[in-house]
C-alpha cells in the first residue's frame, strides 16, 4: 500500500524547510505543500533590498525557486533543478508580504515543468519557470511519515 499523496508532500516538505538554510536565513517559510505544488511567503526587510530601495531580483529568484522545490519534491522521489528563467514584472518594497505560488504544468519522464508566480495581493511582482529532473534518490518524509 503506498502512502498517502498529500501526507508525502507535507512531510517532505516539513522535512525540506528544516533543512534549508538559506530560505531560513532570508525569512521564507512554506504556507502550504501539495503534490505538484506549494506556496511559500517572505515579508520583505532591509536586507532584501536593492541600490534602489527595491526587493533585489535575487531575492525574487530564492523565493521563487524554494516554491519549486518543494513543488518538485512533493512526490517523493528527490529532484532537483535543471533551469529557471524569471521575468520581473513589478517592484516591491519593504514591508510588503510576496507570496509564491508553484504549480506543475507537466511530467515527462524524470523531468517536470513548473510556473511559479510571485504575487503582492493580486497583483503580480514576478513569473518564474523551472524546470526539473528527479535524480533516483528517495529523501526524508517520502515513505509520508513526518521526520522530527
């Protein structure tokens, strides 16, 4: 009997977020994680910022690209990513509240493709598209038991 689909993406996602270091570092913790999906949030402080008082474009690219991984990752099986693109529609500023929604638009194989948008409210600041390939490795959480 396999596990649950929703419990594995929780678990590994619960499992992804303890260990990233950098998402930690910079604020971003995951909302929700879903098979083939997740939302992840930051509130933009001062050392997220630009020469121009923006939100640096890394920053959008770090945000966009956790959601990713945990989308990607939400099956069970590891994968990691093989490319990204982001196009920056919109400024944001300190204070504000970004979310980044992943979401999979298709599996072929061990490669995926996945749409991130980054929002302000409704309004989108960015949107971003990655691209995946599993590597045969299962990871923590992917049997749907959460690791403590």
């Amino acid at each position: 009997m396999s596990a649950d689909p929703e419990k594995v993406a929780e678990a590994v996602g619960a499992a992804m977020m303890r260990s990233d270091r950098a998402a930690a570092h910079n604020g971003i913790s995951a909302l929700c994680v879903r098979p083939g999906g997740a939302d992840v949030e930051l509130t933009l402080a001062a050392h997220h910022l630009n020469g121009h008082g923006n939100c640096h474009g890394g920053v959008l690219f770090l945000l966009a690209d956790t959601a990713l991984g945990l989308a990607c990752n939400s099956y069970g099986p590891m994968a990691v990513a093989a490319g990204a693109d982001i196009v920056f529609a919109r400024p944001a500023v300190l204070g504000e509240r970004l979310v980044a929604t992943a979401v999979e638009r298709d599996r072929f194989g061990r490669s995926a493709l996945f749409d991130v948008t980054i929002r302000r409210g409704d309004e989108v600041i960015a949107e971003f598209r990655g691209r995946t390939r599993t590597i045969g490795q299962s990871q923590p959480g992917s049997d749907g038991v959460m690791v403590t």
